[in-house]
C-alpha cells in the first residue's frame, strides 16, 4: 500500500513540476527574448473577463492599447499565446507594406470551416492566394464599379421605396435590421447575380443564412482568438451544414446555368468565370464559390454596421444632415435628376461624413498577421534594442485604438467630418479603415460606392432623427469583436416633406 502511495506521489509530483515548468516557460517568453511586455496576470484576467462577456472587446483592445503611450509596441498574453502589439503606424506601415513578404499571412480558423472557409482569399497563404488576389483584383477597378453601379442603384431604389412607403408616419426603426437587408440584396445581386428584395421578401436563403452564420460568428469568433487549439478540439463551425449547402449549391447552379445557356451578367460572379483558366492559375466551382461566399460574409455585417454609424451620425449631428441634402439636391439639380457613377462620385461632403465615420468607427477593428521568417523590429523605447521576432510570431494592429488616439487626431472622439477635407488625410499612416497593405481589404471600392449610393437615395427620401431607443453615448456589445451598441441601432425614420417621387 506504501509502495503504490509513494508511486503515485512521484507521479503527481513530476506532473506538477512538468506544468510548472511548461507555465513558467510560456510566460516568461518574452522576458526571455527581451520583449518589454503586458504582464501576464492582469492581461490573463482581461482576456477571461473577455471570454465571459464581461467587457467588450475594443475596451479590452483599449486597455492594451494604453499600457504603455510611450512604446511603440510590447509583448502581451491572450491566454497562453504570446502576441505582439504594434502601435507605432511607420512600423505598422513597414511591417505591412514594405516587409509584406515576412508578415504575408494571418492565422487560419478555415480548418473545421469547410471549402467555403478554407479555400477563400482570407484563409489561403503563400503563392496561391497571390494567384488569387491576382485573379480577382481587376474585378474591383474602378472601371469593374461602374458596371456594378446600376446593379447596387437597383437595389438602394427598390430599398427606400419600400422604407418610404412603411414609415409614412414617423416611425422607430432597427436600422441594422434595415441596412443588413440592403447589403443582402448588393451582394446576391453583384456577387452571385440572382436579384432578391429582401424588404418584401425577408424570408429568401441569402438573409436567412446569412443572419445566421453571422450570429454563430460572433458567439464563437473569441474562442478561435483566444483558445484556437479548444476550438478546433470541439470543432467549432462558423457555418452551419445548411447554409454550407445553400451557398455552395446556389454557386454551381448558377454557373452551370449560364455555361449551358451562355448566359453572361455584369457581377463578380461573371469576372470569375471569364478568368477561370487565365495562365495556369485556374480557379474551379470550389475557388469561385469560396470567393463569392466570402464577399457575401465580409460585406454582409461590415457594410450594414458602417451604414448604421453613418445613419447614426447623421441623425445626430443635424447641421450634416442638411449639408447632405443642400449636397444631394444640387448634384440632382445639375444632372436633371439623373443619378450617374460619375454623380455619386462628385458627393464631396458624403465622402468626407463617411471617411470621418469609418475612422470613428472602423468597420475591423483589430488585424492580425503572422511572421513568416526572422524579423527584426527597432528599439521600443529609446532605452531599449532591438528585438528579433521568430518565424510564428503573431502580432496585432489596433486600428480602432488608433484611430482615436489624441496623438494623430484633435478631439478624437468628436465626429468632425472636415478632418477628411483634403484628399493627404485619407492617405496617411494611421488611417486604415480596410486594412494596409497587400492583404487590406480587395473590396474596399465596392464597399465605399455601396455606401454612397445607399446615403443618398435614403436621404433624398427620408430624414432621420433620434429616438428614445437611440444610444447617443455609445456602449459597445460584450458579443463578438466588432463595434455594436448594445441596444442596437434605432433610429426614427420619416419621408421627406419635399421628396422626389421620381428618384
């Protein structure tokens, strides 16, 4: 009986020891390497309060963020995971731009995901996602958006008609309920060419699962962040097989169709199918599915919540609204009511509300890349040296934080739409709404006439203003990793006295 006690005490005795050492050896990573870096408890802490919904994400990004004003980036824990944040927007820039090719990817949760997951731009790494992007980037020229334009006109006509005609009187509306069902209509109608309306048809497959897929993706994304190995264990999934089948399903139908009856469409769609088997770098049902499928979920949350800050803005800031309309109403005045790309394009003031509001409230608010070779980062501080980072090595960009950092921006959590009133403020190095560098955003174009298009047919139709259910003062969800009120998005919504029937 000794002997056995005495055998099992070792065993627990070595195990113990064993974790220890393995704790000991996780957390002291960067010590190790010379990293100055978040310590491991209190961030442990924030990440569990993370992981139970007991703050949100961008006030734990926040929290990160100001550990150190001074240093332009140290070392910190999610979990067990050593991570690298950078704050410092010229080693952000060279990091992402100049040294692209030692940082090319991102971490991949596709693995448990399916084809539609692990065969899109996002997930795909090394030469075949430069094949890919290659492939697809021409569809997003400027020339690809004129093309798209009469189809996203189509769909943001159809849209406040249908709102106009419902809020006769004035009425409180969900306006992310609202917007998703615009993006809805866009994205099926330019990326996989079917047409849908989904104000008087929201029961169609494309708002049905894409409502889902994005509800089961803010109950999980935290899991693959911060337990990434758990959530693989559990196979956690994205996606339901139900939606899996619809997407892939209504893809090769659809292609089939317009092969056999030589059909042709001017949406992303098409431009795949006209480059499918261009130089070697084919794409077949599978690639373009995962493509198409990924811009119906890029576009599908992101698009609808920056529509929401924008509506929001404007409701409460009235002196914008009405320079949108004094805006809106010349550009139809001048082009005898005919709504043109060209038109759109000219909105100066519109460009300069949603540039102001996609900083304030960028639609990503965090990026990742991974190191994919030996790098070395400058002092982090003047009493530093330099730090070589490994091969594996993860780091974060917090754009959001960024953002609104007084450093780079007056006031910046005032929204102040004159910031962006000359062209150098949207192109310096710490303003990045869709991402910086090669793998930003390939849709950014789209997204910015989607929304341009969207602001001035509703506000030609419409005015907005606040409610009781408006939150003013923004408080961010505690679900998921982007920005969302916790009371959601409301607004009340009225028809213009002097409306334009014929818009």
């Amino acid at each position: 009986m000794e002997y056995w006690t005495i055998l099992l005490s070792i065993v627990v005795l070595s195990i113990g020891i064993l974790s220890l050492h393995y704790l000991y050896k996780k957390f002291n990573y960067f010590k190790r390497h010379g990293v100055l870096y978040v310590p491991s408890v209190p961030i442990f802490n924030s990440s569990m309060l993370l992981i139970l919904r007991r703050i949100s994400f961008v006030d734990f990004l926040e929290k990160l963020y100001y550990f150190n004003p001074d240093a332009k980036y140290y070392g910190f824990y999610t979990m067990m995971q050593p991570m690298i944040l950078l704050r410092d927007p010229e080693i952000i820039k060279k990091v992402c731009v100049k040294s692209f090719d030692a940082f090319p990817n991102r971490r991949s949760f596709a693995e448990t995901n399916g084809v539609l997951f692990s065969k899109s731009i996002f997930s795909i790494r090394g030469q075949r996602w430069r094949n890919v992007r290659t492939l697809l980037s021409p569809s997003f020229t400027s020339s690809k958006m004129k093309t798209m334009f009469t189809l996203m006109s189509e769909c943001a006509v159809d849209f406040t008609k249908s709102l106009s005609e419902k809020v006769k009187d004035k009425s409180d509306m969900d306006m992310k309920e609202l917007f998703t069902k615009y993006t809805t209509d866009v994205i099926a109608s330019c990326a996989f060419g079917i047409k849908v309306d989904s104000m008087k048809n929201p029961t169609n497959g494309f708002y049905f699962y894409g409502t889902e897929m994005i509800s089961l993706f803010k109950r999980n994304i935290l899991k693959f962040f911060l337990l990434p190995k758990l959530a693989q264990f559990l196979g956690i999934r994205l996606l339901s097989d139900r939606a899996n089948r619809f997407f892939k399903d209504i893809i090769k139908t659809t292609i089939d169709m317009r092969d056999a009856k030589n059909i042709t469409r001017p949406d992303m769609l098409q431009q795949m199918m006209n480059i499918r088997n261009e130089n070697k770098r084919q794409l077949d049902t599978d690639d373009m599915s995962a493509q198409a499928f990924t811009f119906f979920f890029a576009g599908f949350d992101t698009s609808s919540n920056a529509m929401c800050f924008i509506a929001h803005a404007i409701a409460a800031n009235s002196d914008i609204q009405t320079k949108l309309r004094q805006e809106f109403d010349q550009i139809l005045k001048e082009s005898n009511g005919n709504v043109t790309y060209d038109a759109i394009n000219q909105l100066k003031y519109l460009d300069m509300v949603i540039s102001e509001s996609l900083r304030l409230y960028t639609p990503v608010v965090f990026v990742e890349r991974k190191c994919d070779k030996a790098y070395e980062l400058p002092p982090a501080l003047p009493n530093e040296k330099p730090v070589i980072i490994k091969k594996g090595q993860l780091i974060w960009i917090p754009i959001y934080s960024i953002h609104r950092d007084g450093k780079y921006y007056d006031e910046p959590e005032k929204f102040r739409p004159e910031r962006f009133s000359t062209m150098s403020s949207h192109y310096n190095s710490y303003y990045m709404p869709f991402g910086i560098g090669p793998r930003m955003c390939i849709a950014n174009k789209f997204a910015l006439l989607e929304l341009k298009i969207l602001m001035f047919h509703l506000l030609a139709r419409c005015e907005l203003e606040p409610c009781a259910k408006t939150m003013l003062s923004m408080k961010f969800s505690k679900i998921g990793t982007d920005l969302m009120p916790e009371n959601g998005f409301w607004l009340s919504v009225q028809r213009r006295s002097d409306i334009q029937s014929d818009l």
